[in-house]
C-alpha cells in the first residue's frame, strides 16, 4: 500500500508524461519502489527492533493486545477448559531473536498476560523459548511442537510438565481462528524480514 502511494506521488511530481516518456506504467513504478524499500524495511523491522519497540508500548496495551490474541486464537481451548492447569501458574514464553518474554496465566476462565517485557521474570513456573521464524511455522502448522522439540528450537524450562501440557494445547490450535490480517501480518513479516 504505501508502495502505491510513493508511486502516485512521484506521478504527481513527474506529470504523467514522464511515465508515458519512459515506457513506465503505475504497476512498474510500484514494484521498482517496493524493490527498492524491501531491504530498508526488512532491516528496521528486524525481531529485534521490534521486540524493542513492543516493549516501548504502554504495559496496558501490551497485555490487552496479548490477551485479546490468545484468547481469539485459543478459543475452543479456553472452552473446553484445557487451559486449567495454567490456574495460579505462570508460564513464560520466549521468542528468542526478539527478546521478549510474555507471561500467560489462568484466572477465571481466561488467559491472562502477567508480564510483556524485555527482561525474563524469575518467578515462573515454566518457560517456553522459541524463535520468531520457528513460532511462525508452529502457527501456520507448517510443523508441530513436538518436531521443534527435537529439533531444539523449542525449548523447556522449568517445571516440564506444564510446558509438555502446554506444547500439547497449541498442537490443538485451530488455524482458522487466527485473524485474517494476523495472518497477512505473519506472512509478509516472514517473507520479507525472515527469509532474508
């Protein structure tokens, strides 16, 4: 979007003769703009930057916007009441390239978030580090928890128990309650940012 948008305002400086002088249309203008601000974008976009930035929010919004997520995303969980073993236990989740550390609890039928921060809290039950490419594929269901698992890009710490029962409900995640733009989101940071 913001490609189409340079390009209509380099039109509007240039006058439309200049695209017609140069053989150019709107699509060819686009995708050379596009080409040209893929790498800047991919590098200030990096898990890293981001996982600065996030943590810059307010701490309200954050565990609004966690909450929301999981609770959207884990709906039939929450119904089914699989997520009880998290009452008064908190698990940490990492995303490693990033740096954040998101605490989530049970409390009265919900998830709840505990901590979004930069920095891991000692008072956890258990802790689950993934990095940001491996916690893509494990929510496209491109691989299941247990492949990352063995593989060493998931990682448990802490009391395994919950981490296993926990592993075990996202395998049950159902694609299909993601957002749409969450998806798109998922899709052109991976393309863009982690593919390179």
């Amino acid at each position: 979007m913001i490609y189409i948008m340079v390009a209509a305002k380099v039109a509007s400086y240039y006058g439309k003769s200049f695209f017609i002088d140069n053989a150019m249309n709107l699509t060819a203008v686009t995708a050379q703009i596009q080409h040209t601000l893929d790498p800047l974008f991919a590098r200030f976009i990096r898990p890293q930057l981001l996982g600065r930035v996030a943590t810059r929010m307010p701490s309200k919004l954050n565990h609004l916007l966690v909450e929301k997520l999981v609770i959207t995303v884990f709906a039939e969980q929450l119904l089914e009441g699989d997520f009880e073993f998290l009452t008064d236990r908190v698990l940490q989740v990492e995303v490693l390239d990033a740096g954040l550390f998101v605490g989530l609890s049970f409390q009265q039928g919900r998830l709840i978030c505990n901590h979004f921060s930069r920095l891991s809290r000692a008072a956890v039950d258990a802790t689950l580090s993934i990095d940001s490419l491996s916690a893509i594929q494990l929510i496209q269901q491109e691989v299941d928890p247990d492949t990352l698992f063995f593989q060493r890009k998931l990682k448990i710490n802490g009391d395994t128990e919950l981490a296993h029962q926990v592993k075990n409900t996202i395998d049950t995640l159902n694609p299909e309650l993601i957002p749409g733009f969450m998806l798109k989101i998922i899709d052109a940071y991976r393309s863009r940012v982690l593919a390179g």
